[in-house]
C-alpha cells in the first residue's frame, strides 16, 4: 500500500507538471482518463474473479499433497504411486492454468495502459513541437522527462493497485 500511494503521488506530481508546461495536455487527458476509469473497471472485476480461481484451485491441490506426504507408507503398500502421481498432476494442470489466464489477463492490462500513456507521450512531444518558442526548453524538456517517467510508473501503479485488489480475494475466503 505504501508504494502504491507513493507511485500514485509521483503520477500525479508528473500530470501537474505537464499540466503546467502545456495547459492544452488538460484537454488530452480528460479522454485518456475516461479510457482508464473503463479498462480499470473491466480488468479489476476480471481479475478478481481469476484470482479467486485461482485460489480456488490451488486448495485440493495443497490437500493432495498434504494428504500424499501423511500416507506416502499406505500409498507403497497398496501400490498407488501412479495413481496418486496421476492426480497430483491432474490437480497442478488445473492450477497451473488459472494461473497462466491470470498473469495473461495482467498482461492484457499492461498492454492496454502502455498505449493511453504512450498517447499521452505523443500529446507531449507535439505539444513541444507546436508550442516551439513559447515556452522555456527546459521546461519542454522537463516534460517530455515527466511523461516518459510517468509511463512505467502509471503501468506499475494500476498493475500494482490491481495486484492488490485481486490478493485480497484470498483474505475474502477465510471467512
């Protein structure tokens, strides 16, 4: 959580500072914000939902190999070590894939917010070039640094904040 607001404060330190440079990146944001909110909506509610799976999975999993290392002597003397192997595998398929779809489902997000913050990016460096003149080149360029910095930040901070989110349907099923 605390990196989370850590990297939350920089993103909007970074948009302030853009903000300020170019005041026409408000007008660029305000859909790339709408576009967030959207694929922030759709990703949490997939992604809690494979994590659960996942959970959900992974507990006969944990039994049958808790259950294998208590009888492993019961296991030898009736002679069910491949059927015991057969399910254990059977059981790490099934987990394995949940957790295959969820790191791809993350991923479908890390994609989707490359492209808004390399949009935003593109609005800057235009805005550099049209502005040309009537700013300070430092300025510029202290944008154009802000921006690029904001991309792996925005990224890591909704995965993150995701992440997050989808960890704490574990918690949900203690109860």
């Amino acid at each position: 959580a605390e990196m989370f607001i850590q990297f939350s404060c920089v993103l909007v330190f970074s948009i302030i500072l853009v903000s300020y440079a170019f005041p026409y990146f408000l007008v660029a944001i305000v859909p790339l914000v709408l576009i967030f909110m959207y694929l922030r909506k759709i990703s949490s509610r997939a992604l809690r939902e494979l994590k659960r799976l996942e959970n959900v999975s992974r507990t006969p999993w944990f039994c049958h190999l808790t259950a294998t290392v208590q009888g492993l002597s019961t296991i030898h003397a009736y002679n069910k070590a491949e059927d015991t192997v057969n399910r254990f595998v059977s059981l790490l398929d099934k987990n394995s894939m949940m957790s295959l779809i969820f790191h791809c489902a993350m991923r479908w997000l890390g994609v989707r917010l490359e492209q808004v913050t390399l949009i935003l990016a593109t609005v800057t460096a235009l805005l550099v070039v049209v502005t040309h003149g009537s700013i300070p080149p430092a300025l510029a360029g202290l944008a154009l640094t802000s921006v690029i910095q904001m991309t792996g930040l925005f990224q890591f901070t909704v995965r993150l904040s995701s992440e997050t989110e989808a960890r704490f349907t574990s918690v949900q099923r203690i109860n």
